[in-house]
C-alpha cells in the first residue's frame, strides 16, 4: 500500500512512516514525516475539526471552576514559605525574606569574631556577607546518624536572606521549596521542642508526614543583629 491510500488515514505516520515501519517511500524525499503535506493535511484537519458537543460548556465551567477556587485562595489568609532541613529538623521560614539560594562557598572566618553562630563572610557576586549557622542559633541536635533525605538526591546549599536591609547567609542540608499553606493550618508549638527552638517558632504545620516548625522572622533577624558581634 503506498502513501497516497493513507492520505486520508489519520495515523499514517504511526504506521508507515517516522513511528511506524518506515516504509513510506516518501520518507526519502523529505526525511522525516513533519516535512511531508500529508503529514501538514493532518495536523490542518486536526485543528479545524468540528467542535464536539458540550465541548464550550466543558471548557467554561472548568474555568469558571478554577476562577472561583484562586478568588477564594486569595481571600483565604495564607502563608507561603521556603522549606528546608537542617541537620534532623525541617524548618520553614517566609518567602518574604528569601532572596536567592547558592551552591556552598568558601566561608572565610573574622579573625576573633567566628565563632558557632557566626561562621565568617561568603562571597556573593564580589559583595561579602555574613554567614551563620542556623543550626547552632537554634540550638538544634547535630545528627550523628546519616539522615533520611526526603529527595532521593540531595544538594547541600547555601540560602541568603534579607530583612530591612539586613542580609545573612546560611548552610542547609536540604532544601525541599516553595509550599504555601492556609493560616488555619498552623497549628501551636509542641512542647516537645528544645527551648531554644520553641522560641523562634511561631508554630508548626503537618507535612508530608513530618512535623514542619515554622520559624519567626522577626524574630530571627532581631535576635542575630542583636547577638552575632556580641
């Protein structure tokens, strides 16, 4: 059967030719089936079919749908925050204060000045900012165990943050994303929590399976302007 009796076949290119057999003696004019006015006639036909029923109505109620669902999404209060692991514990802090992440850098310590919070300078395109260990300000246990990574690979990371013109660096094991949550999921802090964590914790959500602390930035910024050159 040659190509002009699949003229009208709506597959010949699944059959004869590019994903078929390659059979179709066009294919050495023109190589590939994209090139071929068959092929063209096919994806014109596809395109100017007639509309099925229902179809608009489908199509507007799934719109109508969705506009409903982001207009309440924006009257609802919400939290969007970055999500991140250190050590055992997975924090999260707001979007607000996050400017960019980077892969680890050389951390140059201040002579008489780093010390377990304050770690030293990084460099960050030519400009050197402060970089400190969240781990130590929080207080939190250093695992002595390889941990659970919640991605099967992990890429340790550098994040920067910024606050009214305060800028800070820190170290994370893992860096999970982007995840926003509804103000009345934000559940009161567990008093299993070290002391120190519980009080830069503003409380904490269910997530994936995990208890999610989420951190005070106010909170945070105030205590590390107020402690780090201490």
């Amino acid at each position: 059967m040659n190509t002009t009796d699949y003229i009208n076949q709506e597959y010949c290119y699944k059959i004869i030719g590019i994903g078929g057999d390659r059979s179709c003696q066009e294919l050495t004019n023109f190589i590939h089936c994209r090139n071929c006015p068959v092929y063209s006639k096919i994806g014109r036909n596809l395109l100017e079919r007639t509309v099925p029923e229902n179809y608009r109505h489908e199509w507007s109620k799934l719109f109508i749908e969705q506009r409903r669902e982001s207009e309440n999404l924006t009257t609802t209060a919400t939290l969007t925050v970055v999500i991140f692991r250190l050590q055992r514990e997975w924090l999260a802090l707001s979007t607000g204060v996050f400017q960019e992440t980077i892969s680890p850098s050389l951390i140059h310590t201040v002579p008489h000045r780093s010390n377990q919070i304050l770690r030293g300078l990084v460099n960050i395109r030519g400009e050197l900012q402060l970089c400190i260990s969240l781990t130590h300000l929080l207080n939190l246990e250093i695992a002595d165990t390889t941990v659970e990574a919640f991605s099967p690979i992990v890429y340790p990371r550098m994040v920067v943050v910024e606050k009214g013109g305060s800028v800070w660096v820190f170290p994370v094991d893992e860096l999970y994303g982007v995840q926003r949550f509804h103000q009345h999921e934000l559940r009161d802090t567990p008093n299993s929590m070290t002391a120190t964590t519980q009080n830069f914790t503003k409380g904490f959500f269910y997530w994936q399976d995990k208890s999610l602390s989420y951190l005070d930035e106010e909170l945070l910024f105030t205590t590390l302007n107020r402690k780090v050159w201490r």
